[in-house]
C-alpha cells in the first residue's frame, strides 16, 4: 500500500528540469487535499544547496540513499561496459586513445571500489574477471 511522504523523508522529482532537481531532497511540508486527510496534494522539498521548492504529490516519489546506490552502481556498471567496448575499437584506432580509454575504465572501477564498495565487472557484473579472462593478458 502507498504511504504518503512525511516531514524528514527523502523524495526525488519524477521528471527533472534542471541539475538541483536531479539532487535528492528532504520533505520539509505536506500539504493535503483537505484538513482532516491523509491525501497529500503537494510536497515541498529542500535540496542539498538550500533550495526549497513545492511540487505537486504526482510530481515526486519516495526515494532513499540504497535508491541511490542501485541507480549509481546500475549507471557505473553501463559506463563501464560501454568504455570496454570502445577500449577495444580504439585499440585498433589509435594507440593514445586506447591507452586514455583504458585509464578513464580502470578510474571508473577504481572509484566504484572505492567509494561505492563495488566490485564491477564491465563484462559481467555478476562476477569478477581477471585480466586474463578479459583478453588481456600483459
């Protein structure tokens, strides 16, 4: 069943308009349909830099931190596959792209690990490749 935000529940917009409203936001008022109601008619969110701004209740959605987290390890893990990919077409292109190409992947993962906990695997993020697996084997 579909609980009503709350003072203090993080929310997201549904569809961003501009870059503060990709930010996750902090429910700071609800206002209802009606006094006696628990149906919410609008919603004023406080983003990290201090903005406050209302949105009506279909313009947002509860979001939480390992919202986040799935989204941001969902992205890393397509970037990551998408930079392999273009790593070995490059590698047939030009050498200094493909050496760029390579740090910019192994910067992505290194920074996924660290900050993230991630262990990605652009070829199959289910488990981990050695660099053998992968092809590379210098």
């Amino acid at each position: 069943m579909y609980r009503s935000l709350e003072d203090g529940d993080t929310a997201r917009v549904v569809k961003p308009t501009d870059a503060i409203e990709y930010r996750l936001g902090t429910v700071t008022d609800v206002r209802y349909s009606t006094p006696h109601t628990t149906h919410a008619r609008a919603y004023t969110l406080r983003f990290p830099n201090g903005d406050e701004r209302t949105y009506p209740a279909a313009k947002v959605r509860r979001a939480t931190r390992a919202d986040d987290h799935a989204a941001l390890e969902a992205a890393l893990t397509s970037a990551c596959v998408t930079l392999r990919d273009a790593c070995r077409i490059a590698h047939d292109y030009d050498t200094d792209l493909a050496n760029g190409t390579a740090s910019l992947l192994r910067r992505v993962v290194d920074l996924a690990s660290l900050r993230l906990g991630l262990t990605l695997d652009p070829a199959n993020p289910a488990r981990p490749l050695t660099r053998i697996e992968d092809g590379d084997d210098q």
